[in-house]
C-alpha cells in the first residue's frame, strides 16, 4: 500500500498492531510504584527542608523540588489521558490532586492539552502556538508590536531566560482560570491551589529569614519552569505547521511531532514525553509502553514512506533555537530596512 492509498485506513492497521501487542492495556503496579514514589520524595523533599532550617543549602533543596514538582507534572499528564485508570473520574482524581500539589489548575492545563492534541502545530487552533512571549511562525512576528516585537526579533537568544518564568506562568493562568469560572471543578481547584499557595509560603516564610526565603522561591520557581519548558519545547517546536484537515490523523501526528533518542534516563527526566510521536498516535497508552510501541510505529511509517523524525535532546534544542531565531527574521530584516 502507498502513502496515498486509503490513508484513514493505515492508523486503523497500524492500531490494531499496538493493540495485538498488548501495548494498550492498563499498568497499575507501574503507577502505583511511580506515584509511591514522587510522594515520597516530595515529602522528603520537605522534610529535608524543615531539617536544614535558615540556611543558604535550601537552595538544593529548592533545585530538587523543582525536579519533585515536574515528576508530579508528568503524573498529572498521564492521568488527563486516561493512562493510570478505564474511567475518566479516577484519572480526574489523580490529576486534580497532583494539581494541587504543585499549585496548578488540572482541568484548565486538560482543556488546553486536550485541543492541542487534537490540531497540533495548527496555526489558528493549537492553544500552543498561541503565545503571548514567542512566535512560532512568521506570520506571528509580524503582527507583535512594542516590547513584545523586540523579545520576538531576539526570541531564540532570550527562550531559556524565558523559560525560568514558566513556572509562575503555570500557576497564574491556573489560578485566572478558577477565579474566571473558566474550569471545572471549580470549588475543588480552587480550594487546592488555595492551599497549596498557603501552605507553600508559609512553610518558605516561617522556617526562612526573608532574603533565603525570596531567593529559594525565586529558584524554585525558575529551575521547574526550565525543566517543564525544557520538557515540553522539543516536542514540536521547529516541526511542520499545518491545518488539522490537510492530512489525515496519523500522518498530523507523526509529520509534527519529533521524538528524542536516549536510555531509560531520558525517559524518566522527560516522564515518556520523548516518545512525542507515540504518545500522539496513542495517547491513553500507559507510559512504559511508550518505549515498546516505538519500534512498532517507526517500522510502520517506513513502509508507506512517512517521513519519521527522531533525534539526540541536544540536537532537538538545537531545531528548537533555529526555528525560533527564523521565525524572528522578519522583523530583525524590517529593522535593518528601516534603518539604511
């Protein structure tokens, strides 16, 4: 069969494949184990924390939190795609709660997530490339004025510094979000992220002098959104744009998303997101299947001629800069116009 013979049944062959292989069912011992243990070490984390007292080495715990807060984020992932339990509710539970732990809004970070997968690296539909600090496409640039024209013009200098407000980005809009109505749940997220906030800076406050307590937030804060960002950018960040009707599914999914090469480390530290194209193609799959399904998936593209891309971490942010200082062409090229 061909690239362009019968294309809405090659996902349905290519389904039942991953079907037969059993890489669809539920892994409730892996989650019980993995969610086991990032409570614990987010508990450690504040032990240890509570342990140190006023002192200049709570700025390592602040980094290791940081790493606790992304585990919990990937949790909060998999069970907004149904990949811990069969029912919708038990997921919503989980996610809710895991929220809650690092003061996000699960339900307004699902709505979003929920849209971009399905129109990824659309223009007009992917809450994704709508971005209020960096453009993905010309067509963007072109449109910033003021201030936010001049990070677009230096936007691939400027991503990493920019990722270190991540964080706080997170918790802002979850918080909007709940006050605006704009969520389920409401009073349950609300109540969450009300104690989260809470209990976070009273903990920093009490046990800290003022100036440690300001800078352990300040790292806190900075090194998760960099992990999260991190995370999520090598996914589709320099990948084919397009519109969510020009091709069928599974060619959408694969031809936008880049997967990352790399060892059981690399799964653990981007939490499975390095299977980006598996987990697009499939993406109530449980997460340690991720790594089975990918041989599968990678061989299936082969043979009807599906350009299929994966690549080293580095490598990837290395796509990710490129794409961003192209995107910021225009206005770096108006400017030098402008000025002869």
């Amino acid at each position: 069969m061909t690239s362009t013979t019968l294309p809405g049944s090659d996902y349905a062959a290519l389904l039942r494949e991953v079907r037969a292989a059993g890489l669809l069912r539920r892994r409730y011992g892996y989650y019980a184990i993995k969610i086991t243990g990032n409570l614990l070490a987010f508990a450690g984390a504040w032990v240890g924390f509570a342990f140190l007292g006023d002192s200049w080495w709570q700025l390592f715990i602040a980094v290791g939190l940081a790493i606790v807060f992304g585990q919990l984020a990937f949790i909060g992932h998999d069970a907004g795609h149904r990949q811990i339990f069969r029912t919708r509710r038990s997921n919503d539970a989980v996610g809710a709660v895991h929220g809650g732990l690092i003061g996000m809004s699960y339900q307004w970070w699902l709505n979003g997530h929920n849209r971009h997968h399905a129109h990824p690296n659309d223009e007009e539909k992917d809450p994704d490339l709508d971005n209020a600090a960096i453009v993905f496409t010309k067509t963007q640039a072109r449109l910033r004025t003021g201030f936010l024209r001049w990070i677009a013009k230096h936007q691939a200098a400027l991503f990493f510094p920019l990722l270190t407000l991540e964080g706080l980005n997170l918790h802002v809009s979850g918080i909007r979000a709940v006050l605006g109505g704009k969520t389920k749940s409401r009073r349950v997220e609300g109540a969450l992220l009300l104690a989260h906030v809470a209990g976070y800076l009273a903990a920093v406050f009490l046990v800290l002098s003022p100036g440690i307590a300001v800078l352990f937030v300040l790292v806190h804060q900075a090194v998760w959104g960099v992990y999260m960002g991190c995370s999520f950018a090598p996914n589709h960040k320099g990948m084919p744009t397009m519109s969510s009707a020009s091709v069928d599914f599974l060619r959408r999914q694969v031809l936008t998303s880049r997967n990352i090469r790399g060892g059981r480390i690399t799964d653990f530290a981007l939490g499975g997101l390095n299977y980006q194209i598996e987990h697009h193609l499939f993406p109530s799959m449980p997460r340690p299947h991720l790594r089975h399904a990918q041989p599968i998936v990678q061989r299936f593209c082969a043979a009807r001629g599906i350009p299929y891309c994966q690549t080293s971490l580095i490598r990837s942010y290395r796509h990710v800069l490129e794409h961003l200082h192209d995107s910021g062409a225009p206005l770096r090229t108006a400017d030098r116009a402008s000025a002869t």
